[in-house]
C-alpha cells in the first residue's frame, strides 16, 4: 500500500505555514494515478493557501511497482553528495521487505527487483520514462556521459541536472533540468543511435559500466559527485 503523513510547509513567498500531505511510500501498481502524476510532474505540488504561489514537497519515499519490478530510495535532490550513505539505508530497507530478511515469497517477488537509490522528483521520472522506452538504465547514463563529454558548452552548475526526457521518432531528448524549479532550461535531441551503439559494444563500456553498477546509485553522477562522509 502507499503511505502518507503530514508536515508543516512554509511558503517561501509569504512565509504563510500550512499542513500538507506527502508520502512515506509509493505503491504504482494499486495507485497508477500517482505514478501519473509523478510523471507529469504534479505529485506532492500544491499551491499556498495564501498568496497562492507554487509549493513541492521533496521526495522522502519509497516507490514500489511490482509489475514493472521497481523499487526505489528517493530522496531530495540536495542530498546527492551523500548518495553511498543512503546506498546503505536502501539495501537494509529492502532487505527487510523483499531482500535475505525477507519472507521467502517476498524474497522470490524482490529477486526481479531493480533496485536504486534516486535524488529528486526528476531522477524519479526519468527512471519511468526510461522503463517505459524499453531503455536500459545503465546504459542510458553512458550515453549522458558521451553527451557531457562531447560537449563544447554545458549548462553546468549545481542545481542543473541532465535528464532524459523521452523518445521522439529516432531521437532520444534530453533536458537540462534546474533543480530548483524543476524545468527544462536546454533541451538536446540525440539520435537513438548513440544509445544503441553503446549497447551493441558491451565490451568497450565494461569499465565504467561495473562502476555505474557498483551500488544502486545508477547515475552518471556517481563518477563525478564525490562521496560525504
């Protein structure tokens, strides 16, 4: 099922104080509408019931989607730096549901389980979008790496994230995504083919392949972000 508390939020705009809703965990298969929102980018976005400016409670979750074998830590973005200690809190969390403390018919159910640890709303999309454009994660973030690399000129700082963001014809779209207000600021269309060339040679991306894998943290940023004690 999917759980939910409540917290005090203050509008950064009036400093006006309201209770809202967030959630503890996340089940998509018996709630698609949240899934939905998720990807639409409405979840957990309110407005302040007194100047009515937007409002986005970051994620602190658990996302579970049995039938797409998902299971995700999502955090906010600003904890990324500290991505190997939330590695260790998400494999005692899933241990103790579908993992080796599990019952066994959980542990058969987890034994398909992608299994990562994600920071920020647009981290959690992007892992959806990318399940349902029948992607392999992985591989997606070796793309991004080529596309950083490659690049003359990047809208780096911070608070700006390269996302993908979908298919369009033979084309793959990426966005640069601010962290703040969670909108594009650069978009990239990218031919399909840089995808399917690193995919077709497994052996000359085996490197940073086991490094990319080397924890659930599955994302490009794990090679360039450095771990906080």
């Amino acid at each position: 099922m999917s759980l939910f508390d409540q917290q005090t939020v203050t509008c950064p705009a009036c400093e006006h104080s309201q209770v809202l809703e967030f959630a503890l965990s996340l089940n998509a298969a018996r709630r698609p509408d949240l899934r939905d929102a998720v990807l639409d980018g409405s979840y957990q976005r309110f407005a302040c019931e007194n100047c009515a400016a937007a409002l986005r409670i970051e994620p602190r979750l658990t996302y579970l989607d049995i039938q797409r074998n998902q299971w995700y830590l999502v955090k906010p973005v600003q904890d990324v730096a500290h991505w190997s200690e939330f590695e260790v809190a998400a494999q005692v969390i899933f241990d103790e549901a579908y993992g080796e403390k599990a019952p066994a018919a959980a542990r058969a159910v987890g034994a398909e389980m992608q299994v990562r640890v994600l920071f920020g709303w647009q981290a959690l999309r992007e892992k959806l979008l990318c399940h349902d454009a029948g992607l392999d994660d992985v591989t997606l973030e070796l793309a991004k790496l080529v596309l950083v690399r490659a690049a003359d000129e990047l809208p780096l700082a911070d608070n700006v994230e390269l996302r993908f963001a979908g298919v369009e014809g033979d084309d793959l779209r990426f966005n640069w995504v601010s962290g703040e207000t969670e909108r594009p600021i650069e978009t990239m269309l990218v031919p399909r083919k840089l995808y399917d060339d690193i995919a077709a040679d497994p052996a000359s991306w085996q490197k940073l392949r086991d490094q990319l894998l080397a924890g659930t943290f599955v994302d490009f940023n794990r090679l360039l972000v450095p771990e906080t004690p």
